[in-house]
C-alpha cells in the first residue's frame, strides 16, 4: 500500500493540506482517539502551517483534561507519516515540557501507546517504528524502508538549565507553556525552527500565578479569536463524562474559586502589582482611528537608554457628544542610542503629523535632546522638558490610569509592530510606590522595556496635564 507520489512539488498546497487533514481522520479513527470538534481544528490548523512552512505561532489556553494533548499527538503522528509517505522528506518534531520527567516520560509514554494502535496500519505502507531505548531518551522514529528516510520526535526539557541547543525542527510544540522559562523558550527553543522555517504550538492553561508572561500577553492580545481559548464549556457540550466530572468540580472546589475559574474557565490569577488589572477592559479599548484633521495634537518622547527603545507617541483629544476621549494615534520607536540621528527623523515625523507640543523625559541625555529639538525646530513645536521625579510620575501615571479605568483612553485596531510592543509593555509593567507616589517599572528581567508606557505618560501628560492641577500651580516640573 502507498499514499502518493512522493514529490511534494507536484501537489498544490490545498491538496496536500485536504489529504494530510484526510490522513489525520483516519489516523484518529485507528488509534480510537477520534477528536472533538474544537479539537479538529486544532489538529488541522497545525497541519496546515506546517506544510505551508512559514514560520506561523500557533496560540492554545485550553481547559484541563479537554483533549488539547491527544489533538497535538494526533497531528504530529500524521504529518510523520504524511511527509515520508507522500511528501518523501523527512520530518522533524520536538515536544518541550517544564519538566525533565514530564516531558519524556509522560509524553513518550502517550506516543508508544498511540503509535503501537496504528503500527499494523504503517507497516502496511512501509514504515516502521521505533522508540529509543534508555530511561532518560525520549526518541521515537518512523522509518521509511524503501527511502531509508526517517521522522523524529523527540521529547525535550525546557528546563531552565536544560542544555537542548542545536535541534531544527518542522514543529515545536510546547506543552504547559504556562509554567515554562519564557527566557529559556524564546533564546533557546524557538529559534530551532528558524532554518525550516518550522511552525511552533504554545499550548496551555491559565494558573494563578504568572510564570511566563510571553505566553500570558500573546493570549491576552489573542483573546477574541475563538480558536485561541476553549474552556470547560465547550468541552462540556461533546463529552457527557466530562460534563459529570466538572459539574461535581464546581462542588468540590467551588465554582468561584480561583482555582477551580482558572483551570476550567481560563481566567488568570488576579495580581494587583500589574498596572493594567483588567486586560480584556484594556484590550476593549481599542479601535479604527481615522485621521482628523484641524484638531491640535501632541506627543510624548522616551528616549533611549542603554539598549532600550526610543518611543515616541502621538495624542489627540476628540469629543464623543459631551464626553472627551484621550486617543493614541500613531506611535514612533527606535532601538539604541543614536539619538543625534533620531532627533531629526522625529522632528520631521512630528511636523508631518501635526503635532504643536511635545513632552520629553529631560533626565540625564534627555536634556540633551530637548536642547537639540529646539535647536532643530526653532520654535515651531513646543517642547516640555519632564523631570522625570516621583511625584512628577505619580500625577502622570494617576491620569493614565484615570483614563483607561473611564474608558476614555483609545488606541489603534491596525496591526503594527510598535502596537504590538505596546500592548506587551504595558501589560507587564507593575505598580510600584515611592513613599506614596505611584511609579510604573518594567519587572526584573533581559527582555523587560516600559518605554512604550513612559511615552504614553509623558504624551498623556503634555495633553492634559495642566487638568490635574489648581489654578497657580506649576504645570510642569522642568529640569535644568
């Protein structure tokens, strides 16, 4: 028995994409593991972005014990047989767990048993299995017998001191992702499928405590997409003993407590050091910015320090019939401390936007740049230099914070880069007290940046600052 012809150069993509799904079903139905609906499309979607092999992030916040780890089993069995069988090329899969134990033992053992279910069914297509022997390998290979052509899966510790550099992968899975080293994923397991460019599965639960933030942003920004978040009520409807189990779970546990919302209803521990506390509010705030002319705007800029970002943010003020808003439209940023350079690409950059005044956080080479700004613009926007103190911070981000919580704040809808950096930011940064001015900092950690935050301070800060003042009080702290 064979499949195909082994070229996949002489399949278009859609065919081998609807014979791969075609595959999975029946790779399903052997194993006796036949996949609920939201599992399906689990499976296919990962199928799919594997054979498109374009480098895709698949996102998965899944409720515990709902099937999301046979769906990604059923998909990685099927696309090994697929590429030896009707693609002729080999095919290579790493599965990543927190733990060493977790991931060869636990996943290792599911693979055996769900191979050892279709082993007939290969053989009958000329391939052969075999898992590694050794209590700490975790290994297993289908071998094509007349190519000589093998797939690999391997299981993998994302342990923080695990030493796994070195793999290229088709496709990284990363099982519990919630509980992983976003550090060790992001430098040492995700780039394993750069040469391929190998498509990579985040699948997991929510916890009450955030571990890996990496994760916890992207589902937060992915949250309205609906293949991104199956909870126990989807489950529910397809698996009556499921059902049962969660029915008597709400008893147990209690329906509201946080243990039982956050690993059946996926709602993230509640931690009050972050700046943002309700990130779907956030996340509501968002929308279509159409550009409007005539109306003043203004701008904040963080210039860089060290290796951060230089942000720069553009605000405006808009009435909806009586009631202000506060929008972003249109943000600037640089990484590294060029700033020479930087100070007139965002001097033309401001012009063309029409922004008139511009507050800059004027510590240390901020100075600088507000001397090379005026010198620059000679008068035609008018620069705030921000000494940045506790105070000054605490007025700046109090007004914020009154705006997102008023839901008077709005920022762009489109797809960007710098919108995507912002909401990572600013769903990061925790509150933290000075005596008791409130400042917000970017936690410990390589990767940590609050640049896109402190801009949009210093911008919120330049648009309505002089709000949050008595008559006669000074309007601006500025440095010397």
């Amino acid at each position: 028995m064979t499949l195909a012809t082994k070229n996949a150069h002489q399949i278009p993509f859609e065919l081998q994409v609807e014979m791969c799904i075609a595959l999975s079903e029946i790779v399903a139905t052997i194993m006796g593991k036949v996949l609920y609906p939201y599992n399906r499309k689990f499976a296919n979607k990962i199928i799919e972005a594997v054979l498109r092999a374009e480098g895709d992030e698949i996102l998965r916040l899944q409720a515990r014990q709902s099937g999301k780890t046979e769906a990604v089993i059923n998909a990685i069995i099927t696309l090994s047989i697929f590429f030896l069988s009707v693609l002729g090329m080999r095919f290579e899969c790493g599965l990543f767990a927190p733990a060493r134990a977790q991931a060869i033992q636990v996943t290792r053992a599911r693979i055996r048993v769900r191979m050892g279910a279709i082993e007939e069914f290969i053989n009958t297509i000329g391939l052969t299995t075999m898992l590694d022997v050794g209590r700490t390998t975790g290994l297993y290979v289908i071998h094509d017998l007349h190519s000589g052509l093998e797939s690999q899966i391997t299981s993998l510790s994302a342990d923080k001191k695990a030493n796994i550099k070195g793999e290229t992968l088709n496709l990284v899975i990363l099982e519990q992702v919630e509980d992983m080293d976003d550090e060790k994923m992001i430098s040492d397991i995700f780039p394993m499928g750069a040469a391929v460019a190998g498509t990579r599965v985040l699948s997991g639960t929510s916890t009450l405590e955030i571990h890996n933030e990496y994760f916890y942003n992207k589902v937060a920004i992915a949250s309205s997409d609906e293949d991104v978040i199956i909870d126990c009520t989807e489950a529910m409807k397809y698996n009556p003993k499921y059902k049962l189990y969660i029915e008597k779970e709400k008893i147990r546990l209690g329906e509201d407590s946080l243990e039982f919302r956050a690993q059946y209803y996926l709602e993230w521990g509640t931690t009050m050091i972050h700046f943002i506390e309700d990130r779907q509010a956030f996340l509501e705030l968002t929308r279509e910015i159409e550009p409007a002319e005539g109306i003043p705007k203004v701008a904040g800029w963080d210039p860089a320090r060290m290796n951060d970002y230089s942000v720069v943010t553009v605000m405006e003020s808009r009435f909806e019939g009586t009631e202000e808003k506060s929008i972003v439209t249109d943000w600037w940023h640089s990484q590294g401390t060029n700033l020479e350079e930087q100070v007139y690409v965002v001097a033309e950059w401001l012009q063309e936007r029409g922004v008139t005044v511009l507050a800059v956080d004027a510590i240390g080479i901020g100075i600088g740049v507000c001397d090379m700004l005026e010198n620059h613009l000679d008068g035609s926007i008018e620069i705030i230099r921000v000494n940045m103190s506790a105070a000054q911070q605490d007025e700046m981000f109090k007004l914020v914070d009154r705006e997102v919580k008023t839901k008077r704040l709005h920022y762009p809808i489109a797809p960007s880069r710098a919108r995507n950096l912002f909401l990572q930011q600013i769903f990061r940064v925790q509150k933290k007290f000075s005596g008791r001015s409130l400042l917000v900092e970017a936690p410990p950690g390589r990767d940590s940046h609050d640049d896109f935050v402190d801009s949009l301070a210093l911008a919120m800060w330049a648009l309505k600052g002089e709000e949050t003042f008595d008559a006669g009080a000074v309007r601006f702290d500025w440095g010397s």
